[in-house]
C-alpha cells in the first residue's frame, strides 16, 4: 500500500516492501516521483534519501515533463 508524503512541497508516492535499498523512480507522462523503500526504512529516512537526490530529482521531471 502507498502512501503519499510531501518533501519540500514535492508530492512523492511511497510504498514499503522486502527489499535492501531505498529505490526511487520518475514516472511518465506526469513526472511523479515513487519511492520503493525497505519496511525498516522510517520517514526520516526517506525525507533524507529525497532531499539529498533534489538536484537529480527537478532535472528528470523536466525532461520528463519536456517529451
């Protein structure tokens, strides 16, 4: 199940499953951002993971956005 928070007012999708690593993705068309995280992972540890990737996140929304 997903569960939406906002970073920074950037609107991102989480969803908790098994798996090792934090793992994030821009989906097309929109440029929604959707982060894949472990189900030890806590909020803290992901508003960090998103904000330290902010750079790389706004550049592929807009060239996302750009097709």
């Amino acid at each position: 199940m997903a569960k939406t928070i906002y970073i920074d007012g950037l609107e991102v999708s989480v969803t908790k499953k098994r798996i090792k690593r934090i793992n994030m993705r821009i989906k097309e068309p929109d440029g929604s951002v959707v982060i894949s995280a472990p189900y030890i992972a806590t909020d803290r540890e992901i508003i960090a993971f998103v904000r330290s990737k902010r750079g790389w996140i706004d550049k592929s929304i807009s060239r996302v956005r750009e097709r």
